[in-house]
C-alpha cells in the first residue's frame, strides 16, 4: 500500500488534515510493540485514492533544547516509513525558520515531497502561500484541512504516484 507522511513543525495542522483522511479507520501505531506512539497511522480515503497515511506527532512536548533532534529523528523515520512525504507549512504565519530546517531534511531524504500550504482559506493565508514558493520544494497546495479545501488538489498531485 502507498504510504504519505504528513511532515511538518508543531501546529501547522498535521493531525487535522490526518483526521480528515482517516476519519474513525484509526490505527494506532502505539497498538504496535517496538514502535512508540509519536507516529500514528491510518487508512486514508482521498475520493477514489486509497493509501496509508502516518502522522508524526509527539514534538509538542518536547523542550526546548531536544526539540530539533527529536524533530530531525521523528520526521526522518516517518519519511523512511512512506513513499513520499507531505510536508505542511502554515500560509497564515508564512514560512518559518523551522520550516526551512524541515524543508532541509526532507531534500537529503531524496524521496518525493508534496508541499502543502495549510490554513490556505480566506486571504490571511495569500503572503504565505507565495513565501512557500521560495522553499523550492516544488508549488504549493493550498489546503484547508479544518474546512475541506484543497482536497481535490491534493489528489491530483498524488495520483500520478500511488
Ligand atoms: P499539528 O500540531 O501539526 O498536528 O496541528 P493540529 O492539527 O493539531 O492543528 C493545530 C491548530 O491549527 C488547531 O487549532 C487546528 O484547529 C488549527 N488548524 C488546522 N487546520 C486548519 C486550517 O485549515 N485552517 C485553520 N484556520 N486552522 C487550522
Ligand atoms: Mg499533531
């Protein structure tokens, strides 16, 4: 089965978008011995696209000093896991410099990454959008994983790699 990692810093609406693909067809990967609870997987439903889908969580609590290894170690497995990476920015608060740290480790990766610009609805989100263009990363989707949008863009863009 195709698998996409939702990669991105904390609160740009990672495990928003995952529920929204999942729905209640929730796996948690805790259930799973020898694999810790920071990653979540679920069987996504994306109109006709079906795949699985993992959610790297577990970096809200982390502190400040440890945030970047564990960030750096958490996402870098979730990738190996997929075979290829969704990676959110928030087009509200425009890119970040840990944004940019992500976009860095997801290029070494070497696997495909789909960029996508979350919180896209309403014009607050116009500036962010265009920053993300500059992550050079490819175009970004505008999403909104709260209210539904971008969803059938988001498809077209994967369905040439499931
Ligand atoms: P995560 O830390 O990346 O998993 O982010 P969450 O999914 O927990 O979302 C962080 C916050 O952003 C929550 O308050 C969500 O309700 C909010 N959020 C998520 N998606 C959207 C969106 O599309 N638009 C807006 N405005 N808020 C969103
Ligand atoms: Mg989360």
């Amino acid at each position: 089965m195709f698998t996409l990692a939702i990669v991105g810093r904390p609160n740009v609406g990672k495990s928003t978008l995952f529920n929204r693909l999942v729905g209640k067809r929730l796996a948690l990967v805790d259930d799973q011995p020898g694999v810790t609870r920071d990653l979540r997987e679920g069987q996504a439903r994306l109109g006709d696209l079906r795949f699985t889908v993992i959610d790297t969580a577990g970096l809200e609590e982390a502190t400040d000093d440890s945030l970047q290894g564990r960030m750096r170690r958490l996402t870098e497995r979730a990738v190996d896991m997929a075979d290829a990476a969704l990676f959110l920015i928030d087009a509200r608060t425009g890119i970040t410099p840990t944004d940019e740290v992500f976009a860095d480790i997801l290029r070494r990766k070497g696997r495909p990454v789909l960029l996508g610009a979350n919180k896209a609805e309403g014009v607050k989100a116009e500036a962010g959008l265009l920053e993300a263009y500059g992550l050079g990363l490819g175009d970004p989707i505008g999403l909104s994983a709260e209210h539904g949008e971008g969803m059938a863009d988001l498809a077209a863009v994967l369905r040439p790699l499931i």
